[in-house]
C-alpha cells in the first residue's frame, strides 16, 4: 500500500495519534516473545474510544490490517505487528470508569494495568483475582485476549472467569456490548467467547470486571522433596485429601538453582524439587485447613517443610518462585519458555518424557510448573551464538507440544497460541473443530484484518531473531511464573 | 416432571428420540430441523420452536470419564444431573453452582444450554465458570470437539462457554467436560432479618465483600430474610457464624433446614396462583426497584433473590405480564421465562426489551451462521413484546 493511503488515516485522528517514524516502530516491532520482529506501517496512539472505533472502521474500509497492543508482554507473539499494518496502542486508555463497590463490579479501560485494578478495589476490601506475574505491567485489554492465568487459576478460574460483560468495536467497525452488570446473564455467552480471542475479533474498549473480597490470611509452605516424583505424589495427596489451596507450584533443581542465585530465596539444600502449597481464607477455616495440610504433607516423602510465619517469609518463598524465569537467565544466554498443560496425574510422566526430549536434543531444560492445573513451563535452556541450537530448542519445544496433545492436555495453559504456537492448532484440534474456528472468526473479521498470522497456521512466518528476556525483565520491573 | 406432564403443550408427544451421535449427524445431514431438548424440565425454552423437531438426548447417557484426581469429569449430554451428583458425592466432589432440577430429571445438556446457576454461584462462579470442554453437532451435520478435557486451556475460541444459555439454537451437545471442586465437610445456613428491602440490600452488599467467604447470600422478601451458607470444616462454621452476627450486630438465626434453597432448587412458583417462573439477571439497585414493582402487585407477582443481588427468581400469573414487561424495558433489563405450571402460557420466553443495536444483532446473527451454516435449529432468542391482554 502506498504511504499517501495512511495520510487518510492520519488526517482523521488529532494531531500526532498516528505515528510512523522510525524511534517509534521500531519499539513495537516485538512483544515478550523477542524472537519474533516486524515493523509495522505505523502506530496509533488513540486517546478515547471515538479515536479506537475511526481507526478500526479506516482499516475496515481500506482492508488494512490491525493489531491491537497493551503492554506487549505477550509470551507467544501476539502483540507482534504486520508489516503491511498498523498496530492499535491502547495504553492511553487507562482509566477505571466506574467501580462498584455494593455489587463488587469495576468497569474499565482496555488499557489498564492488571493491578491497578486491584489497587482501587482495595480501600473497599475487594480484590481482582487473576495475577499473572507480569500483573504490574499487562493490561486488562491484553489479559481479556489471551485469557490470561496465574498463580491462583485452581480455584479462582482464568481472566474470562473474572468478565461479566465486554464493549468491543469487531473487526467490521461495528460497537457490541455483550454481557452486561451482573454475574448473571441470559442467552449464549457472548463474553466468555471474545474473552480469549487473541484479538482476531476486534478490540475491547470497556471491560467489566467481577471483584472478589480480598482472602484474610494466608498459610504458605515450602516443601522440599528428593525427587520430582515425590513432590508429585505430594500434590496428589493434597488433592485427595479435600483440600482446595488457592496455590500449588513445583519447581525442579535447575530452576531451584537458578532462583537460589538470583534471590538467596532459602530453599531447602539439595532438593531435587519443592513444592510451594498456599492455603487462604479466613482465619478460623485456615486454622483447621493447616493442620490437615501438616497431616498430609507430612504422609509424604518430604525432607524438610516451611511454613512461612509472616508475610515477610511468604514474599520470600513466592520470591524464588516467580524469579525462577528471570533467573533463567544467570544458567543460559537464550532460552525458550513453553505453557502446555498435561492431565496432572500424568505430570510425573510428563516430566520424564520432557528430561529424555532434553536428553536427546542435548539442552537443558529447566522446569517450573503450576501443579495444581497440570500447566507445564518447561524453560529450554540454549545459546544462540552457537549455530543450530536456537533450531534444535523450538525443535525440543514442539516436542513437548506435542506430547502434551497425546496425552489428552493442551499447548497453552495461559499465554495464548498467537503466533509461536499457531502450527501446533491443527493437531489439538480436527478438520471440522478447526473449521468451526474460521468460521467465527469469519463471523467477526471476513477480511482477516484483526491480528491476522496469530493462533490460525499457513502464513508466512516472521523472521527469527536471538531469544531472551523480555526488556522489563532484564530491567527488574516484572518476572514470570 | 409431574407438573409439566399435567399441561402438554400441542408437539409435546412429538419428541424423537436421538439413537446415537451419529444419527444426529445424519439427521441434520438430511436437512431435518430440530431442536435438541433433554428431560424437558424447562419446558418453554424448547417451546415456540414451531417448525422443529424436538429430539430428545436421553438416550445419549452416562459418565464416560471420570478422573476425581484430575476434578474433572466427561459425561454424555443427557445424562440426568442426579447420576452426575450421586457419581461426584460418592468422591466428595461437587459442582459448586448447585444445579437446579436435579430431582425433576434436569439433563447435562439442558443445563448448559439454559445456563441456570444456583445459589451457590457466589462463591467460586456459575456453568460458565466450570465448563471446559464440548462435543457439538454443529448445522453442517460435523461433530466437532471444542475446548479441552484440562482444568486450564488457553488454546482457540472458547466455544463451550458461547453454548452456555443457547437454549439449542447454535447446536447440539452431546458431550460435555466440566471442572469439579471437592465438597465441603460442612454447611451451615443462616438468616438475617431486615427491616426494608434497602436495609436488606445493604446486608447483601456487607456480607458478600466480607470475611466470611460465605457459599450463597440470597434474600426472601416475604421473610424480609437475607439468607447465607457458610460451608468448610464444622467448627470454622460455627465459629464463623458467630463473627458474622457480632460484626452485623443485629440478630442471626441459625436454621438447619432452610426451604429457601430447596425451593430455588426445585424453582417452584411462590404462589400457587402463579403460572410462571423466570430468571432475571440484576444488581441491587434493580432489586430494589423490583421490590416495590412485586409490592404494586402483590398477588400477582413474588421474587426471590440469589448470588447476592445478581439473580432475581419470579414468580408471577399471566395476569401481570403485560405491566412487568414494561417494568423491563424501563429498566433496560430482560427476563428469562423458565416454567410454566399451568394456566396461561407466554408465546416466547424471552421478556423486556433490550436495547440491542442492528449491529450487534448482525455479529450475533453471523456467530450463529457460523455455528449453524444451514439453519438447522431455531433462530435465535429474540424480544417479541408479548400483546397485553
Ligand atoms: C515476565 C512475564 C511474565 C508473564 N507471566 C504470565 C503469567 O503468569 N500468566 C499469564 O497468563 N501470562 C503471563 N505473561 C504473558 C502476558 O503478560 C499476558 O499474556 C498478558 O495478558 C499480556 O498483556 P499485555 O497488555 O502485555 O498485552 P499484549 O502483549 O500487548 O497483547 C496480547 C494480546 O492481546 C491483544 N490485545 C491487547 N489489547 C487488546 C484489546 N483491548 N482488545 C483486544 N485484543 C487486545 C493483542 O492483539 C495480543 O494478541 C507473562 C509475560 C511476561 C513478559
Ligand atoms: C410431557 C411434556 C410436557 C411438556 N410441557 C410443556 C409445557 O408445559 N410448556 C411448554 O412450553 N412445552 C412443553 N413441552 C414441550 C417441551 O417444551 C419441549 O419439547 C422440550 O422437551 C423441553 O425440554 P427442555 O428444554 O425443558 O429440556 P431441558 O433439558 O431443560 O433443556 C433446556 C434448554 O436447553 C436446550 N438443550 C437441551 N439439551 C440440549 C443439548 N443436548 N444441546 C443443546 N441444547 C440443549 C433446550 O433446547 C432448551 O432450550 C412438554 C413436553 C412434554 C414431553
């Protein structure tokens, strides 16, 4: 397309909204998943919803693709622009517009920050529950899309879990309003279908969020076991035992060594894996609760147990935890990180089958998982510089795709298929599932203009370049889980 | 079960009966136009579906997997909701949104499809929050496999929710996954009497950002009771009732056997004069505008609240509905009629009028298309303002 057809576009928008020199492309080009780049034709930086709804209904009369952005922390590419399109910013869309404290409902901007929604509902006892460890920095808009998980998914659900109603301007300019105020709605469940999305239907412009009462108290133990099956095992028994905790994660002794490095975190010595349980509720249901999980826990393999007596020592524990990715960096230059889930009975298995894929590919592989959901984040340790192994680790992780698909899991747990994992659909799901998917989104977008190239395969695949942290992880700001 | 037998409506002896899964598909296959129905215990969301052919799951049953480790199960979409309780319970598991007409003979895939929630939807979510994974026939005859059999899948459109509340009109359940919770050792239901139905709405808005982590707040205006269930280990329960009572500082009356919950169960009329039961999704400032409305009509017209001001349940005669649906629209809001026990029958369930715009009747529309290509299930739900009398 020629130059002169985006001055249209910038004619129709205040001064400066649309924005094509080079310093500014060239900061969209990727998201979290840093191996992947492209410069768009350029960036609109709208200010209201009036600017989003001109923008996507100029790129729906000129067929010129669009990608909407929050924060660009997407793990799978799918923030990553077009080159023939331009990308949609919303983080000027910040503003918490209503929040109701009496039917614990907030309504908000696409483009703000996971906690500040937690923040505000916080003067009222109430809390938003999803927290991705990258929640100081995403944003709703970007959460909604990728239905985004965290820590805590067992038993509070994922982001759609938590959105009764979502106002979003679809791929064809038109404004819908799906859901509404309440908890309760009646006929399909539009919402829950745009929630997920990965933007390919059209862009959120308000949000309404379900709030939770913040939980009392919280019981955090750190458990160290001498192999990873045991801590397996472990987590088998909390579960059969009843006990519903909000938290149940394990890491694996390379990671455990890696986090060691970067926090001093104080995880039991020698452990080949620990597993971090965490209760919470009010105190007189955590008082009964904790004993149980004592009683259980101690029926197992374990060789040593924390209990952290402040929350002082559970920020410690969670420290190590969610350092474990960052920290990956101290153990290898590049590495790649996958989010396939696994029935978690099969866990122990899994983890097996992933130690021989490491074996055979001759790359470590460093494991942290939310157990509790079976949500695999196996990290492939590798150097770029070194020629071939950047291909022999995405070699390795579609191996641990596709073993998660034989075994009756999925590829992504919570970060989104987007572009990364887009060739992994077809063999999830058969011919007529995968039809049914072009045909919604052909519902939405019949000219493939939302976010074309993410969670469909058969376009052309962007360049790959060195992996590695996301930016605000090698700045410190935000880690994962 | 027994009341809908009383008052068949004129094609309620023209049901078939579906012989497998692919005989569904051969069906729509052939261009039939059907309805899928299960054990018809919400009988007027298959109704007013004039030119298509009920056909009945029932014979599509049973639990085909269930893994209480993994706190999930798959089970055929007419399996009656009792076999899935009983399955579940016999594990200490339970579906925490507390499914209604269990004992009517409510299926699987009848509950899905008209997405009614429970009072126990206020503590951990409704269907909606529970479903993982589906097995549909779509409109072109193909069965396709939407979600996952995981307790966390982040992978494609999230088909299964989109057939949560579909009253059968994108496509044919046949099989379904759903998340599961272990049950609670203990449950203990409490009342809260208010002095007017604003005093009561503010105890509603206290007790569900509170403590307490309280299971079902629900409010009986009759009673001028708001109720609660606190569920856990016995003595948490005690021990947190107690709280409660001393934080509200107004009296609590513990009360073991509460027919508010079987009733909302069993979604009975409130009043034997009554013909019709609906759902209406609200807030608490609805509620207290319905308050007075149900105070105007008095013999006519009753409510009950659940999930904490979220959910209003009605209970009205025929006689009223010309006035409540324009108490609707006035509200913007929109009621979902779900029985009908005799008398006068509505001729759509879908009450109020919403304000939906052309284009979002338009993205609607396309979605259903892309679920069902040849039409082969009713057309969407829509408002038709229902003549008054
Ligand atoms: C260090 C780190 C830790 C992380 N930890 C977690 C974790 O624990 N759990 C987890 O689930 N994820 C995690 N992530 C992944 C990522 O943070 C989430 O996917 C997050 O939701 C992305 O939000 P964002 O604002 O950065 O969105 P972006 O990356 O900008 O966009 C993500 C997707 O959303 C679309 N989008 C954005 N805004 C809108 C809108 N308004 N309407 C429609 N579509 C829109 C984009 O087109 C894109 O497809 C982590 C990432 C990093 C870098
Ligand atoms: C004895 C008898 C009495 C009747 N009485 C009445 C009456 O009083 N009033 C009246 O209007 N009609 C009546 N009917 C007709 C009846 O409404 C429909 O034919 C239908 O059987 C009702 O089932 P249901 O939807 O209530 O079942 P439910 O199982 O409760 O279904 C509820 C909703 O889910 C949908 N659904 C069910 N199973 C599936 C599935 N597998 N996939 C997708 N969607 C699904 C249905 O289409 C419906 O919208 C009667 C029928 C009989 C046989």
């Amino acid at each position: 397309m020629s130059q002169s057809r985006f001055e249209s576009l910038r004619d129709l928008l205040p001064a400066d909204l649309f924005q094509d020199d080079d310093a500014t492309l060239a900061a969209f080009e990727s998201d979290g998943l840093t191996a992947f780049r492209c410069r768009p034709q350029g960036v609109v930086l709208p200010r209201t919803n009036e600017e989003v709804i001109r923008t996507v209904q100029w790129c729906h009369e000129n067929s010129v693709p669009f990608v909407a952005r929050g924060s660009g922390t997407s793990l799978s590419g799918g923030s990553m622009p077009v080159s023939d399109g331009i990308v949609i910013s919303l983080n000027r869309l910040q503003k918490i517009l209503s929040l109701d404290p009496d039917n614990r409902i907030a309504v908000v901007q696409p483009g703000v920050v996971n906690l500040q929604v937690s923040a505000a509902a916080a003067p009222h006892g109430l809390y938003y529950a999803p927290d991705p460890s990258s929640q100081k920095i995403c944003t709703i808009g970007g959460n909604v899309a990728f239905n985004s998980g965290g820590a805590h998914c067992l038993k509070y659900g994922m982001t759609s879990n938590h959105v009764v109603g979502i106002q979003a301007i679809t791929a064809t300019g038109k404004l819908v309003e799906f859901g509404g105020q309440s908890v309760e709605s009646i006929g399909p469940d539009w919402t829950g279908l745009f929630c997920g999305s990965e933007g390919l239907f059209g862009i959120a412009l308000e949000i309404t969020l379900r709030l939770l009462p913040k939980p009392e108290q919280f019981h955090t133990v750190l458990v160290g076991y001498h192999s990873l099956r045991d801590a397996g095992d472990a987590v088998s028994a909390v579960i059969e035992s009843g006990l519903l905790p909000g938290a149940m994660e394990i890491m694996e002794s390379l990671a455990i060594e890696a986090a060691e490095a970067a926090t001093a975190c104080g995880y039991p010595k020698d452990a080949e894996a620990v597993l971090i349980v965490e209760l919470e509720g009010p105190r007189e249901k955590l008082a009964a609760e904790q004993a149980q999980l004592e009683s259980v826990i101690a029926g197992t393999n374990a060789f040593e147990t924390v209990v952290a007596e402040n929350a002082e020592q559970r920020d410690k524990i969670w420290a190590g935890r969610k350092s474990a990715f960052s920290a990956a960096g101290l153990l290898s230059p590049d590495f790649l990180v996958q989010d396939g889930v696994v029935p978690r009975k099969r866990l122990g298995e899994a983890l097996e089958r992933i130690q021989v894929i490491s074996s055979a590919s001759g790359l470590r592989v460093a494991n942290v998982f939310h157990a509790g959901d079976g949500n695999l984040h196996p990290l492939i340790l590798f150097d770029d510089s070194v020629p071939g192994e950047l291909e022999r680790a995405e070699a390795c992780a579609g191996e641990i795709l596709r073993l998660c698909i034989e075994m009756g899991g999925s590829i992504t747990g919570e970060h989104g298929v987007g572009v990364e994992k887009r060739d992994f659909m077809p063999e999830m799901y058969d011919q007529p599932t995968m039809d049914l998917m072009h045909r919604l989104r052909h519902a939405f977008d019949p000219q493939q203009i939302a976010n074309p190239g993410k969670m469909f395969p058969g376009t052309e695949a962007p360049a790959l370049t060195a992996h590695g942290l996301h930016p605000l992880e090698k700045a410190g700001v935000i880690s994962r889980e | 079960m027994s009341n809908d037998q009383k008052f068949p409506s004129a094609d309620a002896g023209d049901v078939q009966v579906a012989s497998s899964v692919t005989d569904l598909q051969q069906r729509v296959r052939d261009g039939q136009k059907l309805l899928p129905v299960g054990r018809q215990t919400k009988a007027p969301l298959a109704a007013f579906a004039v030119d298509y052919q009920a056909i009945s799951l029932n014979t599509l049953s049973g639990i085909q997997e269930y893994e209480p480790s993994e706190y999930t199960f798959t089970a055929l979409a007419g399996t009656p909701l009792s076999e899935i309780v009983a399955a579940l319970a016999s594990q200490r598991q339970y579906l925490p949104f507390d499914p209604v007409l269990i004992d009517q003979g409510a299926t699987l895939g009848g509950t899905v499809g008209s997405g009614i929630n429970g009072p126990g939807r206020q503590r951990y979510g409704g269907l909606r929050d529970f479903i993982l994974g589906a097995e549909i026939v779509t409109g072109d005859g193909h069965l396709v496999s939407t979600g996952g059999k995981v307790v966390k899948n982040a992978a494609g459109f999230d088909v299964p929710k989109l057939m949560v509340g579909s009253c059968g009109r994108l496509g044919i359940l046949t099989s379904l996954t759903f998340k599961v919770f272990p049950a609670p050792p203990f449950q203990l239901s409490g009342g809260v009497v208010c002095q007017n139905v604003q005093d009561a709405c503010q105890v509603i808005a206290q007790l569900a950002a509170g403590r307490w982590e309280l299971d079902a707040i629900d409010f009986d205006p009759q009673a001028m009771t708001v109720y609660f269930r606190l569920a856990g280990p016995e003595a948490a329960c005690l021990q947190l009732a107690a709280n409660l009572q001393q934080h509200l500082g107004r009296e609590v009356v513990m009360l073991p056997e509460l027919d508010h919950w079987s009733q909302i169960a069993q979604l009975r009329c409130f009043s034997s004069s009554h013909s019709l039961v609906a759902r209406l999704p609200a807030d608490l400032s609805l509620i207290k505008h319905l308050h007075q409305f149900a105070h105007q009509h008095a013999d006519e017209f009753a409510y009950r609240v659940s999930v904490a001001g979220a959910l209003a349940w009605l209970s009205f005669s025929h006689g009223v509905l010309a006035e409540f649906q324009a108490f609707l629209s006035q509200h913007q809001a929109a009621a979902l009629v779900i029985r009908q026990e005799g008398g006068d029958r509505v001729t759509q369930p879908l009450l109020g009028a919403r304000q939906v715009s052309t284009s979002q009747q338009s993205v609607q529309q396309a979605i259903k298309l892309a679920m069902d290509p040849t039409q082969a299930f009713p057309p969407l739900l829509d408002f038709v303002p229902v003549a008054a009398q």
